[in-house]
C-alpha cells in the first residue's frame, strides 16, 4: 500500500516585509478649517486680521485702536465706511445702537426713541447711527418709514457687530449699544432693550462725561473755548465779561451825552439868530 504524505507549503522568500497598512491622515469633521486657539478658523479673514470671528467684548473705559477696527461696513445710502471715518468726522465720538432685523416690533421701538430723543444725545457732539446686518434696501426703507435722522449702518457679515461684542453665536445680532469717544475711548459697551439702550446714553450725556470737540466752537468766541477746554470756569468768565462791557456802556454814554450836547448848542445859536 502506497503511503500519501502532505506536502509542506513553500516558505516565503527571505528580505521580503510584511504588507502594512497605510495610515490616513485624520481630517477635520465637515471639511471644515481648525480652529486656530483664538476663536477664529484659519484661513478665514478674521483670523487674518488677528480678530476672533466671536465676540470680542468691550470693557467700559478701554481704549480700542480705531484703524481697522471692525472692517468696512456700508450706509443704508450705500456709502462705504469704517468706525475711524465714522469716529473722525464726528464732534464728540459715535454711538453705535445694534438691533436685530429691520421693521420688527422692537427694533422699531428702539430706534424711534433714538429719533425722538435725537436733539438732547447728540448736543454733546456725539453722532447715532443704527448697526444691524440688514441689507441697505431694507435699511433704507426702516430709515425711510420711521423718518430717522441718522444713518443706518449695513453689517452683512457681522464684522463690526463681532468687533464691539454685539453677535449672537452662531448667527444673530445682540440688542445694544456703544459709545466710543473721539480718542478711542469706550465709554460705554451694554445689552439691552430698546428703551435701556436710550436710557445708557442718555445717562452718559448727562453726566458729562461726553466732551465736545473744541475746535468746532465759533471762531472768536475764545471764552467760550477757554470753558470748554477748562482753563476757565463760568463765574471767572461772568466776571470777564462784566469788566469788558463796562468801558463799551461808557463809550456808548459818553458819546450819546456829546450828541445831546451839540444838538443843544445848535438849538441855542439858531435861537440867538
């Protein structure tokens, strides 16, 4: 009888590895930027502007640098511009009131009562304007319907509106308001409703903390600007003033007396005659 015996498998040639596999490289979920530790996603503009794409709150009494500052943002009359313009060619510094959504209940609320108490907020020197992420066509017609005095300010992609701490996570715009002096100065940074945003201002004017530009006052009313710029307080101004007019009321008498006088004497030689 014939034996039948296994074959033994061939070994495997010497040197040659074992098969690995590969490793892939592990990719942000979505496809989406990492998070670059600020806040903000690299590659994204606010990174590369060194700003978060969060919110960056303000602190009341800081001092904010205003080049660059929030990017450009847009009147509802389609004017580009940035905080530094706005800040620049106001007198006494910019008030910045965000609200959600154009013509909403109470965004309208708020922004009437800017509009009616438009005379005493700004007689410190201080500009209004509206911020929100409206479109300068719905802007321009809230502007329009509710007969504001001021500018609203476009703010499609939220980058002033993240800038002074006013968005909502993820998409939104928080109600409030700002006041930025003409040095950079926060003077006040606050959410709130509509009428608490009228009421920080309008506590601030009346504190006088707001100053005005001085070089605004009327050429040649130097008292007045000593004043302002506090070199020279009212009753010292008063008692100037009194001191001045005395020698002009004098000027005045002397010169109404020597009228008087000439017309007598011209009575007297036509009487004589």
């Amino acid at each position: 009888m014939v034996e039948l015996r296994k074959r033994k498998a061939p070994a495997e040639p010497a040197g040659v590895p074992a098969a690995s596999k590969k490793s892939n490289p592990v990719k942000p979920a979505g496809g989406k930027n990492k998070d670059n530790g600020t806040g903000g996603k690299e590659g994204s503009p606010a990174a590369a502007n060194g700003m978060s794409s969060s919110t960056g709150k303000l602190t009341v009494g800081e001092s904010i640098t205003l080049e660059g500052f929030g990017g450009e943002v847009e009147t509802n009359d389609g004017d580009k511009t940035t905080l530094k313009k706005l800040v620049d060619d106001s007198k006494g510094g910019v008030v910045l009131f965000t609200y959600p959504k154009a013509s909403t209940p109470g965004c309208t609320t708020q922004v009437c009562l800017f509009r009616d108490a438009y005379s005493p907020l700004t007689a410190t020197g201080l500009a209004i304007y509206g911020l929100s992420t409206d479109s300068p066509k719905s802007n321009t017609t809230f502007q329009t319907k509710q007969n504001l005095p001021y500018p609203l300010l476009c703010d499609p992609k939220a980058t002033l509106i993240a800038a002074i701490g006013m968005k909502k996570a993820p998409k939104g715009t928080t109600r409030g308001v700002v006041v930025i002096d003409k040095s950079g100065k926060v003077l006040a940074a606050e959410a709130g409703g509509p009428a608490a945003t009228v009421d920080v201002v309008q506590k601030l004017v009346g504190s006088g903390n707001v100053n005005k530009d001085t070089g605004d006052v009327a050429e040649g009313d130097e008292v007045e600007k000593a004043i302002v710029e506090g070199k020279m307080d009212a009753q010292t101004a008063e008692e100037q003033g009194a001191t001045d007019s005395e020698p002009k009321d004098d000027k005045a008498t002397a010169e109404v007396a020597a009228d008087v006088a000439d017309t007598a004497e011209k009575l007297d030689a036509g009487a004589s005659a």
